[in-house]
C-alpha cells in the first residue's frame, strides 16, 4: 500500500508538471536526481509490476569470513527529508546500493589516463583508541599509483611512505590495477560479479553463482570499490553487483569523518548470529539522502590497541609525474 501511495503521488506531481510556469526556475540537480531515484524505486515495487524470476594496501582491504548461505534483506526506518516536509520509509540495503549506483552515473566524468601517467589520490584518515580515552589522529595520505604498473609508484599508508616496484613478469593484482584491464571489466553487475568470481580465467557466464562464491566475491568488488579512479559505468556496476550480494545490512543514523549525516551498508558473515560475537565488518557510508558514497569506517589494531577509524577520499586525478598535484 504504502509503494501505491508513492506511485500516485508521482503521478500527481507529473500532472502537476504538465501545468508547469516555463518562468518558474528548474529543479536543482540534487532534486532531480532525488525525484528520478523515487520513480525507479516505484517501478521496481512487487505491487506495481508482476513477479519476476530472476590492509588498506594491499588492494584488498574489506576482509570477508564465513560462508553465505542466503540473503538477508535487512530493512531500518530511517528519516528522509524533501523539501516540503520530513517523513519516514524503510529502507534497505539494496535501495541504499541501487541509489548510489544512480547517483554514480549522475555525477561521474569521463577519465581516459594514458599508460605513462599516475592516478593521484588524496585519503583523509581519521582514527581515535576503541572505547575513547585517546586523542583523534588524522593522516593525510597521498598517492601516485603508475597507471599500468611500468613504473615505480608512491604510496602513503597512515604517514607512512614508501616507493612500489614495478610489476614483474606476471606479476599483478586482483582485482586488478592496470588501468587498461580495469577497463575490460563488464559492467554488467552480474557479469561483473562472475568475472571477478572466476579470477582472470574465462568467465563462465552460464555457471550460476553459489553460496560458496559469495564470500570472496564480495571480497573482491569491495576492493575495486576501494580504488578512488575507476573506468566509468564500473563503480556504479559494482555497487548493483554488492545489492545481491547475501548477508548485507543497512546501519542507520551513521557519520562520516566529517560528521556528515549517513547510512551504512556492512556485511555479515552468514551463521554468525550476532555480529557481536565476531570482528565487526567494516562499514560503507552513504549520504542518507542522495546515497551519495562519503566513505568508511573501520577498525585496525596495532601494538595490542584497537583503533576506530573513518576514512574517506578527498582528492582524485590523473597526472604526469609522481608528486604532481592537481
């Protein structure tokens, strides 16, 4: 009842937009983008359409336990404002994924590095000790990634920095960093999610995913999600891919490192119980109206301490030579 009740009021507001002033001012992006976003969730609704059948580096960061067995569709109430007045809907994983894939192909540009330039990143990381009790630090942590491995990168990892040889004879990543096998990636979600299941070899589209290809699955799109640069369609494919992923749940009322209102999106090991009894996973942050991605928060621990830490990027470009900035 309550996705019919969306529906009408979308069909209300085209009416109302038939009888619109060519004088009055256009909507904002933002409000368009939120408007086209609340007119896809209406169409996907089960009542309006019949049923279908349907650590930091390496790259690698998210670490994933367990086996999935099922997906686990969690749904929050969380607070949605427009412009009229606030109001409640519940709210999924799924919904907070599809909605940053939206505003994903809304707001990215194209890029097209050549191979002899670097793939700048600016990361602000802000930690402070678990339980309180301890100062906040904040790193800035700037990177030149070489854009097909052939020449030497420079990283920094929490202050720390540090030069990265070239690639050897058959040496790489996965997934992977080379700009140009980045780029034959599909970004078909579903395809994406069996081309990174299968590792490099040659995708088997016809063999269905199972249980036991999840865990490293998702693995694997959460560490191209950490790459700050990718190839367009691909972020937006990765985060449709991460929707059917199993064990996902929304956290509400989060934050991001700049105290920026936000929803996240963690995943849980499948059989756990509770999350209480095991690490915690660590949790995307996204914009709690646009679903916009704003970053992540973490734990790390070190010399017997545990740290909690949010992280986000702040700058990204392509340039010609290490040290450049934009």
């Amino acid at each position: 009842m309550n996705e019919m009740n969306e529906l009408n009021e979308l069909m209300r507001e085209l009416d109302l937009l038939r009888e619109w002033d060519a004088d009055t001012p256009p909507l904002t992006d933002q409000a368009r983008a939120r408007a086209r976003f609340r007119l896809h969730q209406a169409m996907l609704s089960p009542t309006t359409l019949a049923p279908a059948t349907v650590r930091r580096r390496p790259v690698l960061r998210m670490a994933m336990a367990g086996v999935a067995a099922a997906a686990v569709a969690t749904s929050v109430v969380v607070a949605e404002n427009n412009e009229s007045s606030p109001r409640t809907q519940p709210v999924s994983a799924t919904t907070v994924l599809h909605g940053a894939a939206i505003e994903e192909r809304r707001t990215e540009r194209p890029i097209a590095p050549r191979d002899d330039q670097f793939l700048y990143t600016k990361e602000i990381i802000k930690e402070i000790p678990a339980g309180g009790g301890g100062p906040t630090r904040t790193y800035v942590d700037e990177s030149w990634n070489s854009v097909d491995g052939s020449k030497k990168s420079y990283v920094s990892e929490l202050g720390r920095k540090q030069w990265v040889p070239v690639y050897g004879p058959g040496q790489g990543t996965w997934p992977p960093s080379k700009w140009t096998e980045l780029k034959l990636l599909p970004t078909d979600p579903r395809k994406l999610a069996i081309v990174l299941r299968d590792m490099g070899g040659k995708p088997d589209y016809s063999k269905p995913m199972k249980a036991g290809d999840w865990p490293m699955t998702q693995y694997f799109l959460s560490g191209l999600l950490r790459r700050p640069v990718l190839p367009n369609g691909l972020r937006s494919a990765a985060y449709e891919a991460l929707a059917t992923v199993p064990g996902i749940e929304v956290v509400p009322n989060q934050k991001d490192a700049d105290g920026r209102a936000g929803i996240g999106i963690r995943f849980v090991p499948i059989g756990s119980g509770t999350v209480r009894s095991h690490p915690r996973p660590p949790l995307l942050v996204f914009d709690a109206k646009t679903y916009r991605y704003l970053g992540m928060r973490d734990q790390r621990t070190a010399g017997g301490k545990t740290y909690e830490q949010w992280s986000y990027v702040a700058a990204s470009a392509v340039v010609d030579r290490v040290m450049q900035r934009p």
